[in-house]
C-alpha cells in the first residue's frame, strides 16, 4: 500500500530524483459576500506521467475510467496522499487546517490524467491563504495566475520556506 | 543561501516542467511522421533535458564533487567518471523499463519501486565501502610514506570505475520515464536514442561538477600538499556518511 503512496510520485529514489510528475493545478473558488465557501480542485498530471498512470488505471482497456476504476484509484492511488495533506496546505488565521477532500473523480481528458476534488472551507477571504507544494515525492505543482477561477480577488506568489518551495493562492492584498 | 538554494532548485523545476511538456509533444510529433527533423528534435531536446535533469539533486555530483575534492586528480578524469555515471544510469534505466514493461507490464510502477529500493540498496552498500576503501588507502600511504613516490594509476582507476558503478546503478527514473512514453507510442528506437542522448546530457552537468572540484583542488594545492592526507580521511569519511544516508532511506522505504 505504502508503495502506491509514492503513487504520482513516482520514484521513491530519494537522492536520486527530483520532479519527474508535473501536475497543472486549476482551483475554482466558491464564495459568498467574502466567504470563501469551497474550493473545486483540478490537477491535471502531465502528459509523460499520465501515459504511465492510464498503464495501471484504465484496467479494462476500455479508454474510460468507471466507478470501480474511480474507487480503485481514490482507494490506492489518492487517499494515501492524505499523509502529505494533499500537497495543499490551507491556513485559516495562521492555524493549518487538515485537507478533507470530497467528491473526488479521476478521468482523462485527451492524453492527460485528471483528478478531481473538492474542499470546503468557510472562511473569510482576508483569513485565509493555501501553500501548494510537496516534499516528498518529487512531484512538482504548477500554479498559474490563469489557471484560477474566482470572483474573489485573488493572488499567486512563489514562497520560499526554506526547506521547500511553495506557490501560494490568497485572497488578501498584500501591503 | 537557503533562499538562493531554492530560487536556483524553482528555475530548474520550471525549466523540467517546459522542458517535460516539450518532449512530450515532439516525442508525439514522431508518432505522425518519421522525419529526421522532427527525430532530431527529439533528440536535441532530450540531450537539454538530459543537462537540466542531472542539475537537480541527485545523479552522484556531491559524490563526484567529494571525490575529486581530494586532490590529484586531472579534468579528463573528472569528465571520464561523469560520462561513466550518466552511461551506466541510463543503461540500467533502459534495461529495466525494457525488462519491467514486457515482463509485468500491468504492475509497471510497483515492480519499478522494488528493484529501484535493492539498486540503492547496493549503491549506498558500494558507497560505503568506497569511502572505506579510500579511508583505508589514505591511512597505509600515510604509514609507508610512498605517498608521492607510489604509482598509483591503478588504484585509482579502480575507485573510479567503482564511483561510477555505484552511483549509475540506480536507474535514472527520468531517462525512464521517457524510455517507457516512447515505448507505449511504439517508438522503440526512438526510447534508446533519447536515453542516449540524455544521459549524454547527464553526463555534461556531472562531468562539470567533477571539473569544478578538480578546479577547486587545484586552486588550494598547497593546503592539500600539506595536508592532503587529512582531506583525503575527510573525503572518504563525508563519502561514507553519504552512504549511511542513503541506506538509511533505502531502510524506510523496505519497512513502509
């Protein structure tokens, strides 16, 4: 089980690896009044990583991923990232909250893998902001400005955390 | 520093990610046409990939760094061992996909997790005993005192080919990423051709790395004609613990 945690992830080659799965990162956030309500995740993994992933998802070679290969996949493949909080690391007033993904789906679209989830999360836009990074599997997020959907402002900046490299979704104009 | 560290480990991140999606697309390109411009795309991508690639953490440059750190070595060795290592890496990544892909096909990933642990298993065993080897060395050339005089050509050569060995015997999962995505586009000749061309791309940066740290030596060869016996000690003692490491998270990954 523990090996499929390195799942995307590749390689466990520790030393010898970096980013060889690159996930698109696509949020759509759901607000009310400056209340961010939920958030829609997309990761749609590149199109190498996904050639490999289809190998083992798409069991019955039928081009299409049903229920059963959705629960195999959530089971084996998705669930076990809980470990790494999802690479999403979301802060509500500077407290890290735990990531509970729902309704997650896998499918493909085109070449690509995709997965998606949502979170809900209740907060006011001013008290929260969302670290995606990884530290352990060598899989690299790539959040753009134009990949999120939001009618909340909204801002994207490259962290340095020292030990790691984050891209960060907020809501709050900086100073 | 850390923040340089990883502004420098972000552009190169950046750059895989361009890169990834580039070879990708050109590798499908292949699967429309045959040309030779669009193999030597392919190629030429792959060989930039290659450079990038080994940039990364990984792939024995702080072995090969600490190896040449030492002393007395030339910058032909340096770029031997650094082709020596991407050779072997890649080697080993091309036959293991091939054997893992035919063989088991299905359960491709799990079986790759399997051999890739026993592969460091026996590169962090070979380190180690490399790092003794040479603490070891260190220690009777101090005790005949035939340091200067000694031929020690031999030797050496002998260590080296031992660096490369132990460090190219893990499979390159990015030589072997690529190698499979040709493989499953039916591109057979094209997955050998790209993992050539990469690991001659790996090759170039860890060869680099080698040369710098001949450089390095060489610029305080006075400090290390005078205490070369220590720094030759510190060498395979940092070489050791660099084993140690990679055991212990050899270690972790059998117990999960």
């Amino acid at each position: 089980m523990k090996l499929k945690i390195k799942f995307l992830l590749l390689f466990p080659l520790f030393l010898y690896a970096h980013p060889h799965t690159f996930i698109d990162l696509y949020p759509i956030v759901i607000s009310e009044k400056n209340i961010i309500k939920t958030i829609k995740f997309k990761w749609e993994i590149d199109d190498i990583s996904s050639q490999l992933l289809k190998m083992e998802f798409d069991q019955n070679m039928d081009g299409k991923i049903d229920e059963e290969e959705n629960s195999y996949i959530e089971k084996n493949y998705f669930e076990p990232l809980s470990t790494y909080d999802f690479y999403t690391d979301i802060m509500i007033k500077n407290i890290s909250i735990k990531t509970k993904p729902k309704d997650f789906k896998a499918f493909f679209v085109g070449d690509k893998v995709v997965y998606s989830f949502k979170v809900d999360i209740e907060a006011h836009k001013d008290d929260i902001y969302i670290d995606f990074y990884d530290t352990d599997n060598f899989v690299a997020i790539v959040l753009k400005k134009e990949f999120v959907i939001s009618l909340v402002d909204y801002y994207i900046k490259g962290v340095d955390n020292d030990f790691y490299f984050a891209h960060r979704l907020s809501f709050k104009k900086e100073k | 520093m850390g923040n340089l560290y990883n502004d420098f480990i972000s552009q190169i991140t950046l750059w895989q990610y361009s890169l990834n999606k580039t070879i990708s697309s050109s590798i499908r390109g292949a699967e429309d046409t045959n040309s030779l411009v669009v193999y030597a795309t392919v190629l030429a991508i792959a060989f930039l990939y290659g450079v990038i690639h080994a940039a990364g953490p990984g792939h024995g440059k702080g072995l090969v760094a600490l190896y040449f750190a030492k002393g007395k070595n030339n910058y032909k060795d340096a770029f031997t061992i650094g082709y020596l290592i991407a050779i072997v890496h890649a080697i080993s990544a091309v036959v293991i996909t091939f054997v893992l892909y035919f063989v088991f096909k299905t359960m491709f990933r799990q079986n790759f997790n399997q051999f890739s642990n026993y592969a460091m298993l026996a590169s962090s065993l070979l380190i180690i005993a490399i790092g003794i080897y040479l603490i070891i060395k260190a220690v009777l050339e101090k005790k005949k005192k035939l340091k200067d005089e000694e031929p020690q050509y031999n030797q050496t050569n002998k260590s080296k080919y031992s660096i490369a060995l132990s460090v190219g015997i893990v499979p390159c999962p990015g030589v072997m990423t690529i190698v499979l995505f040709c493989i499953l586009l039916k591109k057979f000749m094209l997955s050998i051709l790209a993992a050539i061309t990469m690991s001659i791309g790996m090759g170039l940066t860890i060869s680099i790395v080698g040369i710098l740290s001949v450089v390095f030596a060489r610029r305080t060869e006075n400090f290390v004609n005078k205490r070369g016996y220590i720094l030759e000690i510190l060498s395979g003692v940092l070489i050791i613990l660099l084993g140690v490491f990679l055991l212990s998270s050899v270690y972790t990954s059998f117990i999960n």
